[in-house]
C-alpha cells in the first residue's frame, strides 16, 4: 500500500513539474531597443525617430510590448524576449564586458530573439580615417557571445545594379524564398539597405565567406546582384573577402542557435539597422518603392516564435528533473517494500 502511495506521489509530482505555467491570454512578447545613450548613429536626427516612433507604433500594433533600454544589464533584460542592437556612432560606442555577459546569459536561457544591425566603415567627419573597426567589431562581440556563426565584415557593400540612385543605397536584388526563410522574407522583396556593411560567416577562429556557414539552421535572407562590390573607406582590410571582389553578398542572414535550455534562441543580422536614420524599416526611398516594414514584421514573428532545438529533451531542464524525481522515489519505493 504504501509503494502504491509513493508511485502516486511522483506522478502528482511529475505533473505538476511537467504542466505548463498558467499564462495570461493578455500577457505580451517584450520587444527592447537598445537606446543606450550615446550609442545609436543618427538616432537624435528627426527621421531617424521617425521611423523609430513607426517601428514602435507597428510592434505595438502587433501586439507586442516595446521597452526603450537606457543601459543592457541583467534586470533590464528579465521579461525581455527580444532584443535590437543598433549601428555605432563612435569610438565610445562600445559594451562592456559587464553587457555582453548579460546579452549572453540572457540568449541562452532559450526562445530569445535578437536583431544585430550594423553599418559600413565609411568614416564621417568625426572620425579617424585609418580605422572604423568598431562598427562592425562591436556588433561582433556581441554575435561572438551568443554562439552564433555569422559576423559583419570591416568594410562596406556597393551595388552599381540594384540601388536607389546611387550604389552605396543599396537595394535588396533577391530574397530567399526557401524554407523558412520565405516565411521572413515573404511580401517583401525590395528592402533599403543604406551605405551597408554586408554579413559574412565565423568557423573555425576564421572569418570565412558566408556559403561557409550556410545550413539548415544558417540561412541568408537578401542578397546583392552580382554586381555587388567589396569597398573600404578606412586603413582596415575586410576579412573574408578583398576589396573590390564582386559578387552576391548576403546583406541580411538568419540563424537559430541552440541554448542549453534545449531551445532554439534566434538571431537576425543586417549589414544595415533597424534604427536610426535611412534605416531598413522604410517604404520609399528617391523614388524606389520598398516593403522594408513587412520584412520587420515578418522578422519578428519567426524570431518570436519559440522552437525545440532537435534532440533536445521535450521541456529541458523541468523534464530532467522530473526524470529525477520518478527515479528516486521509485527506488525510495522499492526499498520500503524489500524492507517490508
């Protein structure tokens, strides 16, 4: 009688481990902004809060809640299930060892979204023409913390075929229509991608053309024409291609990354922003209509939407534990009734 009692005790137990938590029908999927001050190219300039008051109005409409972070810390991302990282502004533009171990610690709690845009190395007035290696080795950081296989290259994309009036407003040539990529991708073939930088692949401690990192879980989004081509501004070389190469490159990527939660956290990477001005969620730009808002949306609702990463443990941790639980009571079970 009592091994019947205990065997019934751990399956209450499993069940009350393995049951879903009770979650509001109200309850939102959290979108932050990185609005560290400071940090963000053009993002005081009218349009440039323009489209961010657009982007806003659009994730709210969408039933999504927007949260303008002043700093990244791990109280200010708890309850965030998004996260956009902007384009630099400068030399001080940096995060700090202190927010990339928050940006990881929160990615890999799994079913986590984050956007990494980024911009070329074209050097403004305010900076030092030799080197504008930060704009895409800050962004670096933080994909280099996540796990995830993709980077920015130091350098910038022009494309003299598919343009806006002039090659460094580059414009979308083709979109993936594969897979899940589509799904991303869908009702949305022209996307302004404004003086880029362009996204490339990491393997094996190298920076390595992004075909090398193409998979199942690592896939492109928008690409150039064949015209496009591989500029440098400053006295920094690219470091997967060489300057003037032409070719396809990939100016927007995705990847799902898996996390020790047994979840797929995801990633999307632009060699242009989300933020700030002439940023990608735009609809017209000199003349060139664009459908930059529906790649955004689209965006979100597939990084949003939460994936078991293959051979993961259904539930991670709490079926592990509830495993746990079965096994001891069990044994506890059978050595009550030897004893008896």
């Amino acid at each position: 009688m009592r091994k019947i009692y205990l065997l019934g005790l751990a399956a209450i137990l499993v069940f009350a481990l393995l049951s879903p938590p009770t979650v509001s029908a109200q309850e939102k999927k959290v979108v932050a902004i990185d609005l560290t001050p400071g940090r963000v190219k053009d993002i005081e300039d009218e349009w440039a809060q323009k489209l961010l008051n657009w982007l806003e109005g659009n994730l709210t409409a969408a039933g999504y809640e927007v949260k303008e972070l002043t700093a990244i810390t791990p109280e200010a991302l708890e309850g965030v299930d998004a996260l956009v990282i902007g384009k630099m502004k400068d030399y001080n533009s940096v995060f700090s060892s202190t927010e990339i171990n928050a940006i990881k610690e929160w990615f890999n709690e799994g079913g986590k979204f984050i956007w990494v845009g980024a911009d070329s190395d074209w050097v403004e007035p305010y900076l030092n023409p030799e080197d504008t290696s930060f704009k895409a080795g800050e962004p670096n950081k933080v994909l280099e913390a996540i796990g995830s296989s993709l980077r920015l290259e130091y350098g910038s994309l022009e494309d003299p075929e598919s343009n806006a009036g002039a090659a460094y407003r580059v414009v979308s040539y083709e979109a993936n229509s594969q897979g899940w990529a589509g799904d991303i991708t869908a009702g949305a073939p022209k996307v302004l991608f404004h003086g880029p930088s362009f996204v490339v692949g990491y393997k094996d401690g190298s920076f390595v053309p992004f075909s090398e990192v193409e998979s199942d879980t690592c896939v492109w989004l928008y690409r150039s024409s064949p015209s496009g081509t591989v500029v440098s501004h400053d006295g920094v070389d690219p470091k997967a291609h060489a300057v003037g190469e032409t070719g396809q490159f990939v100016e927007a990527a995705a990847e799902k990354v898996a996390t020790p939660s047994g979840k797929y956290s995801k990633v999307i990477v632009t060699g242009e922003s989300l933020i700030g001005d002439r940023n990608i969620f735009n609809t017209e730009y000199h003349g060139v209509t664009l459908q930059g808002p529906t790649f955004v949306m689209n965006a979100f609702a597939w990084g949003l939407t939460v994936e078991e990463a293959p051979g993961a443990i259904p539930g991670g941790m709490t079926t592990i534990a509830a495993i746990v639980v079965i096994i001891i009571i069990i044994i506890v079970a059978v050595l009550l009734f030897k004893k008896k």
